[in-house]
C-alpha cells in the first residue's frame, strides 16, 4: 500500500493506519483502515486559539478511535506553550497542558491511561499524564537508565535520537508499556500499575550507526528491525535489515526465519495480528509480513 509523498511517520495502531504528514502550518495526522480508505484527516493543534505554527512530538490513536497529538504550539509574539490534545471520535477536541513535562512520545494504556517519555520536573523517565488515581504517576528514575558515551563526548538524553535510531513507546497489553531507547541500548518494559520494571538489552545499538525499529504484540512479543552485519562492520546505504525477536528467557534476539532481507530505511510500524507492519520509507509503502509460527 502507497502513502501519499507527504507522509513523515507511520504507526498502526487499534486496527489503524496512522500517519504524520507534512504541512506548512505543522503537521496533519491521517487515519485510514485497514484496506488504505481514509477516515479522517487532523490538523495538528485545530481547536486552538491564535495558533501560528505546531512541532509535533508524537502522536498515538487509542481503542476508542481518539486521537493524542503531543506536540509544541507557536503562539504570536514569540509565546510557546507544551500541549497534548486528544481529539475523539465525537464532540470536540480537548487539550491538556504539559507544564512539568515534556512529552517526546506518548503511548496509551487501557489500564491507567495515557504514558509518555521525556524530561520533567519529577526524576521519572516515563510520566502518567490520565487515568484513574490509583497507581503510580511516574516511573523509572532517569539516573537510573545507563547511557551511552559518545565518542565526541557529547551528553546524550534517554530521549533523545541516537547513533541506533529514534525512540519509541510501544503499547503492549493493558497495564504493560515498553519503550526502545536507542541512547540506552535497551528496551525496557514496565508495568504501569506496579512501576515493575524489565530491561532488554540492545547489543547492536553499542556497534556502530543504524536505524533499529521495535514493536510489541499484545502477548507480550518484541520484534525488532536490525542490521545484518558483523560486529565492527561499518553500515552502508545498502546493509540490509532482518526481523528479530526478544528470546525471554535467555534475553538474546534471534532471526525469525523464513522472512526476506529489508531494506535500510525500513521501519516497524506496529503489530496487526500475527503480522508485523513495516513502514518503507524510501518508496512510501506499508507491507504486511506474517510471524506466525
């Protein structure tokens, strides 16, 4: 399936293809079905006031069909303001300032709602930002994450792109959240009502530059888009990328056989059954492959 030429960053989510294409007021976020038929189409920051100009941060589409855009907002006169709005199905949109946090990606929780990933005023890496009361707001100390040294000595963020890609937040079963920190080389999971925390190192992500991808299975499956190259092999334009997945119980990442080489630009987009979507950004497609042993 094409996108259109516009298209930035894809995700398939609640049985939706979701994606981010560019404007020049910021960004519209496009919801289509499964099929490719578009649904609905959102202005990033529509129902806001004197908007001049919108940086989207990350954007998500819960199982009620409503839209989370979090993103930075230009107001005139210089003013700037963090903002999450949630645009439902029906009724208007409604928007929550982010005040102590900044949200670089966000992933909802049918559980406690929604989580995102950023620096805030608390020490946590990953923030509840909705939800019931109960449970824990923040987790994750960000002292605790080990990053990993630049060879220019240059400070490096959890949250921040890295030498092995971009982070991400993934959605797992209601109560779990996993997160692909690429400055950490690891995924780590956590379970949004104990704070119990799980981390999967990514060994790949320590040799050299690539672009990884992950995505999560509501079963608690991690797949993970990898180079195939050797270690201190230095990537090419044309290394080519395997599908791997999480071994629990040894904690290493094994090749799911049977599935072709994919090209380096390559990117999971999100889980639709017992297939996995990838986002080919070089030639704007979308590609369903089966994982079904």
């Amino acid at each position: 399936m094409r996108l259109p030429d516009q298209t930035l960053e894809v995700k398939f989510q609640a049985n939706h293809i979701v994606s981010l294409e560019s404007t020049a007021r910021g960004g519209n976020v496009a919801i289509r079905t499964r099929d490719g038929r578009l649904e609905r189409t959102v202005e990033a920051g529509s129902g806001l006031k004197d908007v001049r100009r919108v940086e989207v941060h990350d954007f998500a589409l819960t199982g009620d069909g409503t839209l989370l855009i979090s993103m930075a907002v230009l107001y005139p006169l210089g003013a700037s303001s963090r903002v999450l709005a949630l645009y439902p199905l029906q009724g208007g949109p409604g928007f929550l300032t982010l005040d102590s946090v900044l949200c670089f990606r966000i992933a909802p929780d049918a559980a406690t709602g929604i989580w995102c990933m950023g620096p805030g005023l608390e020490e946590s890496m990953f923030h509840r930002l909705s939800g019931p009361a109960s449970g824990p707001w923040g987790i994750l100390p960000r002292k605790r994450i080990r990053l990993i040294g630049s060879d220019a000595e240059e400070p490096r963020q959890a949250h921040e792109t890295g030498p092995a890609g971009s982070p991400a937040m993934l959605a797992e079963a209601p109560g779990h959240v996993a997160a692909w920190l690429p400055n950490a080389a690891a995924v780590i999971e956590f379970d949004t009502r104990s704070a119990d925390v799980a981390t999967w190192p990514v060994p790949l992500a320590l040799q050299g530059k690539s672009q990884m991808s992950f995505t999560a299975s509501p079963d608690g499956v991690i797949y993970g888009l990898m180079p195939q190259r050797g270690g201190g092999e230095q990537e090419q334009l044309d290394t080519p990328y395997r599908l791997m997945k999480l071994n629990r119980e040894t904690g290493a990442w094994v090749i799911v056989a049977g599935l072709p080489q994919l090209p380096r630009g390559a990117v999971l987009a999100g889980m639709d059954g017992q297939q996995v979507v990838i986002w080919k950004r070089p030639t704007r497609t979308l590609e369903w492959v089966s994982v079904a042993q």
